[in-house]
C-alpha cells in the first residue's frame, strides 16, 4: 500500500464493499462546489482497493434550471469532466433522483437521457426508479419527487413493494432515495425535508416486511444514521456543499462500506481521509453475564467520563405503570454529580407518560430531549433502552425487551451522546434530590445495566 492510500474495509467473508456519498450540487466549471466536491472525490481515490461500485443519492449537479441545454451541459461537465476519473464500466456508479436534478418533466427527461439507467421501473418512471441486482445484493431506487404523483416528498410503494418480494431470496437488500423518511438533525418538515406522511408509513411498514438492511438517503446537509423497527437510515449530504453546513457539527465526507452475512460496517471519510465516523450492525447482544442489578436510591455509577468508539451503555426497565395515569416526571435513572444538574435523566413525562432521555449538555444550556414510546398507565414494561457512541442523535434507542428489533428515539439534536462525561452518582427510582424528587409511581420497578 503506498503511503497516502487510505485502507477500505473489507468484507470478513465474501459480500460487498461500496462508496455513498451524495449532494454535491456542482456541474458548473470553476464555480466554488467543483472545488469542494473535488476534495471528496481525492479521498475516494485514495481508497484501496476501489470500490466495487459507488450510489449516489442524488443532487450531482446544481440543475435547478428552465433551460434544458443548460441542464445537459452541467451534466456533461459533472460527468466527463469531474468524474472523468471514475472508470464507470469497471466500478459502476448508480444515481437516485434529487430536487436539483429532477423537479420537473423536462429535468426528469434530461436525467433519463444523460445517465440511461435501467428502464425496469414503474410505468411513467422508467429511468428514474429502478433496480439492479448484483449477486446476493439488491438494490431498489426509488424516485420520491416524481411529478406524476404530486412532486417533492411523494413517492409510490406498490412497485416498490413488488421489487422486494419478486427478489425476497436476496440475502442483503438496500433501497435509495433522495429524501428522508425520518428527520434529520430536528430538520423536518413533509414533502420538503422528508417523504410526506401519506407516504411514509406505507414505506417504512414494506422495507421492515422485506427484512431491508437500510434505506440509503441525502438531501438534509449532514451523515446521520438512525434505526427504526430494525432497518437504518443513513443520510450521506456531504459530497460538496460546505458552505450551507453547520460549522463544527458537520463535515464534508464520503462513506466507504462493507456488506456481508455478518452486517454492515461503515467509515464515514472526511477531506483529509479521516474515519470521523464509523459503525457496526447489527449490535451484538451482551451476554447474561455482564448484565448487573442496579439498587434502588442512589449509589455509584457503573459507567464514568466519556464512551469510546465502539462501546454502548444498554438498560433494562421493568415494573408495572402506576394505575392512574400520572402527568408528573417519573424517574427511572438519573446520572448527576453532587451540586449539579443532573446531564442525564431517563423516566417518564407527560399525560401519555412517554420514554425520554433528557441530557444537559452544558451549564447554562437548556437540555436535549430525545423521545421513546409511550408507558399505558396500570400495564406491564420490559423494556430495553440502548446508548450507542457510534451512532450520534440516534444513537438513543429501544426495544420491547427480546424483540429483537430496535428503533432509535426522536430527537431534535445534530449530536448525540458521544461526547457526554457520564458523572459518578446515579440513582434510581427518584432525581438526585432524593425519594421526593421525581419519584417512580408504580410498583416494582428493577433495573439493569450492561456496558461494554
């Protein structure tokens, strides 16, 4: 390996590696996102070895135009001229539809005509939503602002449906679209920011059917990745934008991936061929013996400063709602220093008695929320809550306990716990004030931790 070479991960057993990266929004000679997408582009070519075939979510050029000759000469310069580089008939290089790129029919017939992807999409989408299957590997695009079906943030699923089950014998299957379904970073708005909800519940409901590993997205300026039902999400915004990026959270960057029968692994590369981010799923399950009881009242904590990359703090809750509904805060855990507000607080809020973590980030800041499911009064629970470093805002997770499935909080925040300083108090059952502060209703509560 020569010295500037950046190492890819690789599958552990025959499978797939790739490259995501996405919204560069460039096309246009000697305009500042030539420069910036440029430096990302350095960095996939440092990779050895290559990728066997790169996605890209959408948006490649800034488009946005009325003038069809303008739209295919930023097409032409994005191809033969910024990603001249890339030997297409040996790493092949799949497209998903952007609002940049397809707002209207005409832009829509432009993006067919320049790129001819497979025309094996839904009547009326054919170029547009496709798919293509590679081995064990299926990979369905999706066209979620087609004008046949009102534009931005609409996307139809029957098709998309059909695709998974004609291919259900596929060991890894990806699905690609340009916007999220779930909100990134507390940027959320429907059709703008993500999938409408006329949409977005069918949608979600047909990938956790197929058993899909992960939807693969941009649009939002920013990597995110968060699971919900089991199925991720991953948001890769970062291939030339910078000037519209929140300075110090995020990043320009490419992710470079390794798909096998194990999981998936990622490493998310900035401009300096830096791993900032990385990751691993599905989770390994902890065994029965590192799980410990936890006291009721309060007592040392089990984890203390900062979680490394690769480590997870999981709880386990049980006991029984309080009868009557109760609107009060609840505690489960709360983690604090004596004479300090507490940075982290786990329990119950609300009239719905909903799951929440709150985390205070700072002296002086108002706190983070990040919201679970809701606790019905007089039931049961066994639930299992997960803290992930590697997985910024979603990094905050849950799971009936034994289901198998998880599914990260709603939170509004760009990061997630990562860079907490977990203090040496915890207690549980009531607030670091004591019994009356925040006190747990119901009976029988026990927890557990595990960390690791």
């Amino acid at each position: 390996m020569l010295q500037d070479e950046i190492p890819a991960l690789l599958p552990r057993i025959p499978g797939h590696q790739f490259v995501l990266y996405g919204d560069a929004c460039s096309g246009v000679p000697g305009a500042p996102h030539e420069a910036t997408f440029a430096s990302v582009n350095a960095v996939i070519r440092r990779l050895w070895p290559q990728p066997e075939f790169i996605l890209f979510p959408g948006d490649e050029i800034i488009g946005l135009t009325a003038d069809a000759d303008a739209l295919r000469a930023q097409w032409r310069h994005w191809l033969d001229h910024e990603m001249g580089w890339l030997d297409r008939q040996t790493i092949p290089l799949w497209h998903t539809t952007g609002n940049h790129t397809t707002y209207d029919t005409v832009s829509e017939d432009v993006f067919r005509e320049v790129l001819d992807l497979p025309r094996n999409g839904p009547p009326g989408q054919e170029g547009l939503s496709y798919w293509v299957r590679r081995g064990d590997l299926l990979l369905v695009v999706v066209h979620t602002l087609w004008t046949g079906l009102g534009g931005e943030g609409h996307v139809e699923t029957e098709w998309l449906e059909s695709v998974l089950h004609q291919h259900a014998d596929a060991r890894h299957k990806l699905v690609l679209g340009h916007h999220p379904i779930y909100p990134v970073n507390g940027f959320s708005g429907p059709y703008q920011h993500e999938i409408g909800p006329e949409h977005a519940g069918r949608f979600w409901d047909i990938l956790v059917e197929a058993d899909v590993l992960a939807y693969l997205c941009s649009h939002i300026l920013a990597f995110d990745v968060q699971v919900h039902r089991g199925v991720l999400q991953i948001c890769t915004a970062g291939a030339g934008t910078a000037h519209r990026m929140p300075e110090g959270i995020e990043y320009l960057h490419c992710v470079q991936a390794a798909l096998d029968d194990h999981g998936l692994r990622y490493q998310v590369l900035d401009t300096d061929g830096v791993a900032r981010e990385r990751l691993e799923w599905p989770m390994a399950p902890f065994s029965t013996e590192r799980w410990r009881d936890l006291a009721r009242g309060e007592g040392l904590a089990s984890v203390t400063g900062r979680l490394q990359s690769g480590s997870r703090v999981e709880f386990r809750f049980r006991g029984r709602m309080a009868a009557d509904a109760v609107s009060s805060a609840q505690t489960l855990l709360s983690a604090f220093s004596p004479g300090s507000i507490a940075p982290v607080w786990i329990g119950l809020q609300g009239p719905r008695q909903t799951l929440t973590l709150v985390m205070g980030r700072e002296p002086g800041r108002s706190p983070h929320y990040w919201i679970g499911p809701d606790l019905p009064a007089g039931q049961d629970f066994d639930v299992h809550l997960a803290i992930n470093s590697d997985m910024g805002p979603g990094g905050v997770l849950h799971q009936p306990w034994g289901e198998g499935r998880w599914t990260s909080f709603a939170a509004a925040s760009a990061t997630g716990l990562e860079t907490l300083h977990w203090p040496d108090r915890w207690s549980v059952g009531h607030g670091q004030h004591g019994g009356g502060d925040r006190p747990f209703a119901g009976p029988d509560l026990t927890v557990k931790v595990a960390i690791g």
